[in-house]
C-alpha cells in the first residue's frame, strides 16, 4: 500500500496551517497524477459567461506593483465605501515606501481606510508580515473589523497568548514570529519581558537589517506614543522607547490618530520622526511640502457630496443645566470639599443661572485665579480634616466626595 506525504512550505509553517499530511492513494478519492508540461484536453468551448469571469478574475488576480491605476483592495472587501477614504490608497500605492499619517477627524473610517492599505499592500506582494498596534481596548475591534471586512486573519499578541503558545509548542517559543499578522497593545509592548522577546527576533547589532522583519506598521491612536513635549525638547516615555525599537525594522508604516498635534512642536516632529526619519527629525520645523507628501488630513466640516451638500451635520455646542436636588446640595454644603477644584465646581452649582458662563469649565476660574461672580464665596484656604472626620462616623456614612477635576 503506498502512502504519500505532504510537506508544507515554509510559508504555511509560519502561517500555523499544520504540518506534514499523509494520505494513502490507492482509497484517495480521485487521485490523479497531472504531468508538469502536459495539458488539459480541450473537449468543447467553454459558456461564453463562465469564459469572460474566468478573465476577469485571471486579470483580478494578477494585480502588478507597477499598475497604479488599477485599485484590488476596494473589489475584495466587504463594505461601502465612501469615495474619501480611497485617498489614503491611491498615495499608498504610489509611493515606493508607504508611511502615511492618517490624521482624518473621528468618525471617518481611519480603521477602514488602513484595512484597505493592508489589503493592498498584501495583494500586490510588498506586505505580508503585518503588526498592529494599538489601545488594549481596541484589540478585538481591530480582530474583528479586518477579519469580518477584509477577510484577514489577526491574533492577538497578549499574557494569555503567550501562555498558550508556549503550551502548545514549547517554552521556546516566540508570540512575535509564530503568525503573519499580529494585533498587540502598546502598554503590553513596552513591557521588559514582551519587549525582550521582541528583540530576539529582531536582527542584533552588526546583523543585516534587510529584509526588514515586518513589512507594514499600523499604529492606532499614535499620539499616544509620541513624546511628551516640555520646553524645548521631547522626553521619550516607554511607549515612545518601545516603538523608537520596532520602528527601523518595518518596511511600511502607518499612523493613524485623530489628534497628531498636541501642542507641542517637539512632541510632533518626534512623531513625525518615528513615521519616516528620511524626511523629518526631532526638533526640526517639517517642511510643509514633505508633510503634505504623507498627512492626510480631512474634516468632517470640509467633507462636502457631489451636490456640494455637507456629508456630515455642523457640530453645535450647548450647555446643559443639571440641577441638583435638595439632598444633594445640603450634602455638599455640610462637608468639607476635597480639594480647591472640587470647591469651584460646588460653588458654579449654587451660583444663580445668570451668573454662571455657558462656555467656561467651573475649575477654570479655579485655575486662572479669579471668581466668576463677587456673590459666590471664594474656596476656603485650608480644608478642617480633623473637624470633619468626627461627624463622617457619628453618621455613620457619608456622601460621595467629587473628584477633582
């Protein structure tokens, strides 16, 4: 009885597909040996239908680097697209290294448009090895948007995967290079013992940095890896130390935020120093020609249809009054404030309607030094602990303190 053995490429080792499959031939069902060079025999014509879908996925599938007019992602993927988000994947595919910073405002589908970059990028051959980055709570979201509209298969890098991939394939091994594609969050990234094993399977000083070890970068919400800036000079944090390691080693990057400017121009060239040091550097003014090369930025105020109609409604900002109840505003009153913060806020609620500003934070006047109306008491200098801590227990319970802001 003959047996034949099936041996995976190295491709699907890596992919975790299995490993060596072994049939018997004589009870395979339909078992036949095609010759390399031989050819099927042509027995009749083909239905002129199944002919032209047959050229037509023949031509689907055969999508060329060089072929930038041509655009595969959008026909693979199972949404709607709007015609905005296919900005960020015309420039992709345009550019010999993708690194693009998508800044569009919330609610435009930054998730969706990197998706589509991915996809792209991964059926056009220059992407494979792909590494998500992002909040821990928007782990799942990634996993599920890019497997449910995208057809793409992400794990998740965490303690408990890494417990389970060493119980199933031994201590030795590695949650960084026993997938494809991977979805981590930042603040299990910049951990000592994830970010160890992260650098064994990144090439160690004096090795060869080509190939890279990951093709394509994706960061969500990046503002958060940017540096904080104070003063004249940016002070990396973990998070920022972290991604400063991986980044030199991917091929491709893609930064997503909503926020990339956060005050500080040292913090934002940092930022954009992480996404390409060829054309930026910490401290450095950006040129303005360079950063319109890889910023997308849009507004839902800009975003207009084909009928120069606003795409989305005008955002209209309005307080509103919360009053509070007679029980509420004698427990305030009977128990010492927790903080300054904390106090304006307890007198901006007793203050009259009329004297409180529609468009001003009560911990603001706080901060500034001054007193929205001369009938409202100013924060008392010094809080009387040892007064009110008797009166807490004789009551036996006490209202909830106000946070300070």
């Amino acid at each position: 009885m003959a047996t034949s053995t099936w041996s995976p490429s190295p491709r699907s080792k890596t992919d975790g597909l299995g490993d060596e499959l072994q049939v018997v031939w004589e009870v395979e069902p339909g078992a036949r040996v095609h010759e390399r060079v031989g050819l099927p025999e042509a027995t009749d014509f083909d239905d002129p239908h199944r002919l032209d879908a047959f050229l037509d996925a023949v031509r689907w599938g055969a999508a060329s680097t060089a072929d930038v007019r041509a655009l595969q992602a959008p026909f693979r993927s199972g949404i709607s697209i709007e015609d905005y988000q296919l900005d960020p994947l015309v420039r992709a595919i345009q550019m010999p290294r993708v690194n693009l910073l998508i800044a569009d405002d919330v609610g435009l589908g930054k998730t969706i448009e990197a998706g589509l970059v991915v996809q792209e990028l991964i059926v056009r051959h220059r992407a494979r090895r792909v590494l998500v980055v992002c909040p821990a709570s928007l782990q799942i979201q990634w996993r599920d948007q890019m497997r449910d509209k995208f057809g793409l298969e992400f794990r998740i890098v965490d303690a408990e995967a890494l417990r389970r991939l060493r119980r199933e394939r031994g201590l030795h091994a590695n949650p960084w290079n026993h997938f494809p594609r991977l979805i981590t969050s930042i603040d299990y990234l910049k951990r000592e013992r994830p970010l160890r094993l992260l650098r064994e399977v990144l090439p160690a000083a004096g090795q060869p940095a080509y190939p890279r070890r990951f093709d394509l970068l994706v960061i969500d919400e990046a503002h958060a890896v940017a540096p904080a800036g104070r003063g004249r000079y940016a002070t990396d944090s973990l998070r920022t130390a972290a991604i400063r390691t991986l980044a030199p080693h991917c091929e491709h990057r893609l930064f997503l935020t909503a926020t990339p400017h956060n005050g500080y121009p040292e913090s934002f060239t940092a930022l954009l120093e992480l996404l390409d040091n060829q054309r930026f550097a910490c401290g450095v003014a950006p040129d303005r020609t360079q950063l319109a090369t890889i910023l997308v930025r849009r507004l839902k105020s800009e975003l207009q249809d084909w009928a120069g109609n606003r795409r989305f409604p005008p955002r209209r900002l309005e307080p509103i009054e919360v009053a509070y109840t007679p029980e509420e505003s004698g427990g305030y009153a009977s128990h010492a404030i927790s903080s300054p913060c904390a106090s304006a806020t307890w007198r901006w609620a007793r203050a009259p309607s009329s004297s409180r500003p529609a468009a001003t934070w009560p911990t603001d006047w706080w901060r500034r030094g001054s007193r929205p109306s001369a009938g409202i008491p100013a924060p008392p200098a010094s809080r009387p602990r040892a007064a009110s801590r008797p009166a807490r227990r004789a009551s036996g319970s006490s209202p909830p303190t106000p946070r300070s802001a």
